[in-house]
C-alpha cells in the first residue's frame, strides 16, 4: 500500500477540521512541521487514527500493508463528525477493504446503510428435473430464473424487504413477467423482532418438512438460545400441493407458533400450524359429528446435532391430526461438510430416507410444487441424496436425485434435479 492511499485518507479526516485546529502537537520526530502532510499526520495522531512506531517516528514513506489500512480505515469509521464527501471516502475504503476488517471484528453495516439506503442483492439460477415413473413416460423440465432482492433501510430498527422474481422456461423459449414474491416490513429490537406484510412462511422447526412458501399476516418472534415465533394471517392455496382439493377459497386463514431451542451442537424444535378452508375437505373427509372437516391441523417436531465441522445428523416428523389419510411425514438426514457461496472450493452432501405425506407436508421444501422447491414429489417415500459444489466464488451448482416409491399406489418413481446458481 502506497503512502498516497494515507495522504488521502488523511486529507479527507482533515477537511472541516483544519480551519479550527492549528497547533495539534506533533508526535513523530521524522515529519517536521515545514512537511507537505505535517497539518493532516497530526491531526490524524490527535485523534488516534495513526499512532506511529515506538520509536517516535511516523515513517510516512514506507509502504504499508493492507492491514495497517484497515486499522486506520476501522478508527475513521468511528468518527461521527465527518462531512458527507469525507464519509464517502471512509465507506469507499470500508468496501475495499471489507475482509480485513471482518478479521479484526469490525462490523460494516451500519457504513453499508448510511452509504445507500436502498441495497440490491440477486441470483440467477438455471434448473432442470428429470421426473420418472413407472407407469409413465419420462418428463423433463428446465428453467431460468431471476430474483432480485431489495431491502431499504427506514431508520435504525426498521428495513423494508421484497423479492421479485421472472422465469423462464428454456423449452418453448417463454418469459413470465415479473412478479411481486413478497415484500414486508422487518422492525429488529434486540431479541424482538416484528415483520408485517406479505413474507417467506418456513417451518424451522422441521426444517421446511410441512412448509417453504409465502403468507400475507404478521409474524412476531422473541427469544435467542429459545426462541419463539407467532404467526397469523392468510396462505395462498395456489401455494399448496396438488394433492389439495380445489376450493372456491383462494386463500386460507391461517395461525401457526414454532418454538426452537439451539445450545452447542444441538438444535431442537416444535412447532403446531393450522389451516382452515373448504379446500382440505376432501382430504379430511369425516369430523366426528359427520361433517366435511375443513383443517389442516399440523403439528411438528424436529433436531439436529452437530457430531464436528463436517458431520451432523438431522431428523423431523409431522402429522396432520385432522387428514384420515397421507396424514405423515418424516425425514432422516446425514449431512458432510456445506457449501458457502462465497469460499470457491466449497462442497458438501448429503444421505437422507424422506417420508412426504401429502395432506401434511402442504407446500415441503423438499416437494416439486409450480414453484419450484424441490425434486421429490408428494406422497412418496424413498432415498434421496444429493452433493453441492463451488466452483468459482458466488457460483453454486448442485445435483440431487430421489428413488422411491408412491405411498398409495406403490409405483416406482425417480427424480434428477440439477441447479446453477450465480448470485450477486
């Protein structure tokens, strides 16, 4: 690092100070004060961004490492009393040294939403099934995908979050437009948090084994080794597996809590949802009073232990009290090692039996629906097992394949499902 990089950055801490501190004294034995930098290196020593050698000596003309930057880049970033131009700069040298002020602890975020208030993220991911039965042709299937997520910063507890996506499917060479997925508010007070509006619906307790959709409500969570969260509102049954009956609702009212408990390696959670509409009266049938049920009452539980960095074993099960049939689903799971989007050279994989019930497992992260979640498919059982890779950072590809049967019908079937990711 050059010494033109801390002329810089020292005109910049100096600009605004310099009319009203003139005689701030001078620490370093080797600039004296006839030196083109003597106002900015003391300014700089006075307010404990440089601090020199233990010899008294600043050493102006050597180069210096980048992370000597970052330590100075770090002390700037606490100056609250910079102009807008001067906090332009400091944020410029946050970003470009971002790395090593992550190793020396210090977070960015607060400079990242000062920087600019309306923040882009992306991925665009090309995907491909494969779908085999046994007493059915094969039927493939490939898209391309683009979701863009903006998050726009209201003030210090408060974001505003959305999703937009537009797919494409590769065969027939047709465009979707692009549509709103969700957008909600997000309100964080230490081990409080508020989100109002339309938001991912997710149940962490079993890791996605009854539900990876979308509701429109209000979901409070509060808590931090225990944890819980409340939800209400309504869920699109457009959302909802085939197996669900269709219905003069396009919606229904739906309450859920998940309750989840993390200390060490063990992860544990319980959580109990319920759905109600016309639509779940088919595959209720009967109540006790002889009437067409229409619940979907879900309760779940799951965990995970973590045997070391690269081993952890997870399990989950769910039942739907109100469905007479397909009314389970579980899933057993041995993960190796992980993919992280940003270390090239990243993998992992996994070995896991799979159990979908389908009046349970109503929109399963693991299920193919139209939107795309997964690669298994409702009311089935068998393996599935699957391997992740980075090649290049923020790229991700993925390979997963499923071999099992029908829960009713017995039949053989098999899916291959392959994904690249790009993310930006």
């Amino acid at each position: 690092m050059k010494k033109t990089m801390v002329a810089a950055l020292a005109a910049a801490l100096t600009i605004g100070a310099a009319s009203t501190t003139f005689a701030a004294a001078n620490p370093f034995s080797d600039v004296p004060r006839d030196h083109w930098a003597y106002d900015a290196v003391t300014q700089l020593a006075a307010d404990g961004i440089v601090e020199g050698y233990g010899d008294g000596t600043y050493r102006g003309d050597r180069n210096i490492t980048r992370y000597e930057m970052a330590q100075m880049t770090a002390k700037a970033m606490a100056k609250g009393d910079m102009s807008a131009s001067d906090r332009a700069l400091v944020d410029r040298l946050a970003a470009e040294f971002a790395d090593e002020l992550n190793n020396l602890g210090v977070r960015v975020s607060n400079l990242e939403k000062n920087s600019d208030m309306v923040k882009w993220t992306g991925e665009l991911r090309y995907r491909y099934w494969s779908f085999r039965h046994e007493d059915a042709a094969k039927k493939n299937k490939d898209q391309l995908q683009l979701r863009l997520f903006p998050t726009a910063e209201v003030n210090d507890h408060w974001k505003v979050k959305a999703r937009l996506t537009a797919s494409n499917n590769m065969k027939t060479d047709e465009s979707g437009s692009v549509g709103l997925t969700y957008a909600y508010a997000d309100g964080s007070y230490d081990k409080f948090n508020v989100k109002l509006g339309k938001m991912p619906l997710f149940s962490a307790a079993d890791d996605g084994l009854v539900v990876d959709s979308f509701f429109s409500g209000a979901q409070v969570s509060f808590g931090n080794k225990l944890k819980a969260t409340i939800e209400a509102g309504r869920w699109d049954l457009s959302n909802a597996n085939k197996g669900i009956g269709a219905a003069t609702d396009k919606a229904a009212n739906y309450q859920g809590i998940d309750l989840g408990y993390a200390a060490g390696n063990l992860s544990v959670g319980a959580s109990y949802r319920q759905f109600s509409s016309d639509a779940f009266k088919f595959a209720n049938r009967y109540n006790t009073s002889g009437e067409l049920e229409d619940k979907a009452t879900i309760w779940s539980i799951g965990g995970k232990y973590r045997f070391d960095k690269n081993l952890a074993l997870a399990g989950a099960y769910a039942q739907n009290t109100k469905a007479d049939e397909l009314k389970k689903s579980g899933s057993v799971e041995l993960d190796y090692k992980g993919t992280k989007n940003s270390d090239m050279g990243s993998w992992g994989a996994y070995l896991a039996y799979r159990h979908v019930g389908a009046n349970v497992s109503l929109a399963s992260t693991y299920s193919t629906d139209h939107l795309g979640n997964g690669h298994t498919l409702y009311g089935t059982k068998g393996i599935d097992l699957g391997i992740g890779y980075v090649p290049f950072k923020n790229v991700l590809t993925q390979l997963q394949y499923f071999r099992g049967k029908e829960l009713v019908t017995d039949d053989k079937v098999q899916t291959l499902y392959g994904r690249v990711s790009f993310f930006f």
